[in-house]
C-alpha cells in the first residue's frame, strides 16, 4: 500500500467528524462555484475526501466523479450519499495521478484542499487542463502554505517519516496563480478569506 493511502485512510473517520473550520467561506465558495455550474455539466472532483462538496453540489449539475486515494474516505462518502439518496454522484478510488479519463470530457474540474498535498502542482495542472473541455473551468481552494508558514518545510519531513504528516508542499499564493496562467488558464475567479485559510481560485481553459 502506497503511503499517503494509509496516512488519509488512518484519519479518515476523524476527517468526516471534524465541523467546517469556517463554514461562511465555505458556503461563500459553494455559491460561487455554482455560479459557473449548468444542469447538463459532466463535473469531476479529485480529492474529494468524505464527499461533502460533491454531495452538496449534485443537484445543480449532470454528474460529478468524485476520487480519492483512500478507500476509507471514499467507503465514508459511498455512505453519505447513500444516506441522502444522492443519485448522480460516482465515488471511486485512485490517486489523480492514476485516474483515467479521456480528454476534454469535463465542463468543470474541482480540487479543493489537494493541490499542497500531490508531488507536482505542475503536473495536475497539466492533467486538468487535458482533462476540460475548452471553455471549462477549474475550482479550486489550496493553502499556500509559503505565505504565512515556511519554517514547515524544516518540519514536514520528519512529520511525513514517521507517519505524522502527508507530502505538503510549500509554495506562495502567487507561485499557484503563475503555475495555472503557465498551464493554459486564466484566473476569473480569486478570494482568499483570510490569512492561511487559502486561496479560492475559479480559472477557465484558455481553448
Ligand atoms: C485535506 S483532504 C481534502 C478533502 C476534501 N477535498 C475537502 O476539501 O475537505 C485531502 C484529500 O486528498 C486525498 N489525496 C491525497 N493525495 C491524493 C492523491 N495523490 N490523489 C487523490 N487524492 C489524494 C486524501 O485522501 C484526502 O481525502
């Protein structure tokens, strides 16, 4: 098993429990990100943890593929939606970087919470931009961890050694936005809610 499966599948349950760190923000990026969102949207997720965002927007769009590395999160989010008899949301399990998709065949793209945690932001970027169709949009939230906490890239190796921490990388606000302008999108949407709380970012596939 690979390792950053076994560090989200060993926190999983704890993730699903814990409250909305801060939930105007989050309803505040849920409105937005609906704002883009059309009934007949093919929309997929990667990273979509205990499934919240996924279930909360299903009925504003087609159908969203919701993925996660950990098969805990996802046995967690199969729940949720079965809970909620949530019919249009397909949960599965695989890192982005294994997922298999043809290209452009997504309107809309999320990753929230994600793009700190994978070994190249470069790479999904690129993945995401083959991955839309032109026109199409990403949605994404990131804590660019280089703002406000560079000292953790002392620490986040010796917590990922000993099975403390996942991969975090470490990088500004503004290195985010030069990585997504490189890969092909403009920014047409951009809020951080407050220091360290992350940076809300709506970019469109330049075709
Ligand atoms: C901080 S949580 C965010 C979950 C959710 N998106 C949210 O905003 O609450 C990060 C999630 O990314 C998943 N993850 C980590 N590395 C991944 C990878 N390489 N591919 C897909 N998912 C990954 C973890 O299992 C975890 O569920």
């Amino acid at each position: 098993m690979r390792k950053p499966t076994r560090f989200w599948d060993r926190v999983a349950e704890g993730y699903a429990k814990k409250p909305v760190a801060d939930e105007a923000a989050y309803q505040k990026k849920l409105q937005v990100t609906r704002g883009y969102f059309r009934p007949d949207m093919e929309v997929l997720e990667f990273g979509c943890g205990t499934g919240s965002t996924a279930i909360a927007h299903a009925p504003y769009v087609k159908h969203i593929r919701a993925t996660d590395i950990s098969a805990k999160m996802i046995e967690i989010a199969k729940g949720k939606a079965e809970a909620g008899k949530v019919g249009n949301v397909t949960f599965e399990q695989s890192s982005f970087d294994e997922l298999q998709a043809p290209e452009r065949s997504y309107d809309a793209v999320m990753g929230h919470s994600i793009l700190h945690l994978l070994e190249s932001k470069e790479d999904a970027i690129a993945k995401v931009h083959r991955l839309l169709k032109p026109g199409g949009v990403f949605v994404s939230s990131t804590v660019c961890i280089g703002d406000f906490m560079r000292w953790l890239r002392f620490i986040a190796p010796i917590g990922r050694f000993f099975g403390l921490m996942p991969l975090v990388k470490i990088f500004t606000e503004e290195d985010l936005v030069a990585a997504l302008t490189a890969g092909g999108f403009a920014i047409d949407y951009r809020w951080s809610p407050k220091k360290g709380k992350g940076l809300f970012i709506v970019a469109k596939k330049v075709a």
